[in-house]
C-alpha cells in the first residue's frame, strides 16, 4: 500500500468513529445523563442545559467528519483552498447547528460562524 493512501484509510477510520461516537453516545451516555431528574439547569433551564449537553457531544462527531474530509483532500492532492472550504464548511455547521439547536443564548455560535467567514475568505 502506497503510503499516501493511509491518509485515505484514516480519513474512513474518522467518519466510523463519528457515527460511532453519535449513535452509542445518544443511546449510552446522553440518554442516561439527560434522565437524571436531578439534572443542572443552565441560564435557568433544564430544556437548555439538556440541548448544550447533546449538541457540544455531538460536534465532536461533525469535527472528526470534517477532519476526515481534509484527510480526503490531502489524499487527492487538492488545495488549500479546498482544504479552507472543508474547515469553513465544518465550522459554519458547529455555529448553524448551535444556533438552530440552542440558540442565540449560547455565545459560541457567532464565533464559530466568524472562524468559518475568515477561514473561507482566508483561503480563496
């Protein structure tokens, strides 16, 4: 096996372990946590504490997608602006995931939407 072709063995490695981590994390960790009747309300909210708690689990999932997509792109030879629209893409969905899950309380949203804006001008 060429080694530039581990790069592309890594790359699905990245996206079973996303699924992985989102399906067995809802199912084992999430699920219990959030039943918990004693659960921590966040800016007064168990609605709210319930939604940061599933989404921040779920990003790492969308993260290790997006890495696997730079992965795919280092492997084809594309680049950087490839490569800054994959970053861009991954970080565009953290803040629109956030905002649409979550909200406008959580102040991560246009940070992330920022780093996304700056990454894709960045490397066009």
């Amino acid at each position: 096996m060429n080694p530039h072709h581990l790069l592309l063995v890594a790359a699905v490695v990245l996206c079973f372990i996303g699924a992985i981590h989102s399906y067995l994390g809802e199912r084992f960790v999430l699920r219990p946590i959030l039943a918990l009747p004693n659960l921590p309300k966040l800016g007064g909210s168990r609605a709210y504490m319930e939604s940061i708690v599933r989404w921040a689990w779920h990003l790492t999932s969308v993260a290790w997608w997006g890495t696997s997509v730079l992965l795919v792109l280092g492997w084809s030879g594309q680049g950087a602006g490839a490569m800054g629209a994959a970053v861009a893409a991954t970080f565009a969905l953290h803040g629109l995931i956030i905002l649409g899950k979550v909200g406008t309380r959580h102040p991560a949203w246009p940070l992330f939407l920022l780093t996304a804006a700056a990454t894709w001008l960045g490397s066009q």
